[in-house]
C-alpha cells in the first residue's frame, strides 16, 4: 500500500488526480486521524525518553540507542555502524 502515491494510485487519495481516488480524501475525517496520530507519536516519543532516562526527546543521543541481535545479543549503534562499514 505505500510508495504508491507518485504512480497516480495513491489509496486514500492524497497525491492523485483521479477523480475516483479522491472520493477517498473526506478532509472532516482526516483531520482528527492525523491530529490523533501526532499525539500518539507525540507520547510515545515521551514514553521512549522516560525509558532511556531524559526529560524530552531532543535529548535523546546516539548513545541511548542499540541493536539487539537475532540471538538476544545487543551492541551500540556506533558499534553496528562500524560493523557495516568493515563487511563492504
């Protein structure tokens, strides 16, 4: 369903110019998913901040974050970084 919008088959409507698929843009309802969806993304940004120990989620580092492998092991981004770099 995604990366369809540049094709003219956008399925809610938002990048065509099919008349038809742009039935499927009703404006009135959008709004409030989108005003729900940027809340959502707005307290789980906080959730992850209070999880790593932050106040807020601009002090976030790349320190704060890590893989965890297929097997259960974790490593540091900076540690996967240089792993991808070396096995080109």
């Amino acid at each position: 369903m995604s990366q369809q919008c540049h094709m003219n088959t956008c399925p809610v409507g938002v990048a065509t110019t099919d008349p038809k698929r742009e039935k499927g843009l009703i404006i009135d309802e959008k709004k409030y998913r989108v005003t729900n969806f940027v809340t959502s993304l707005h307290e789980g940004l906080y959730n992850i901040a209070a999880a790593v120990g932050v106040a807020s989620p601009t002090q976030i580092t790349k320190d704060h974050i890590i893989i965890k492998n297929k097997d259960g092991g974790i490593q540091s981004i900076q540690d996967y970084k240089l792993k991808l770099l070396t096995h080109q």
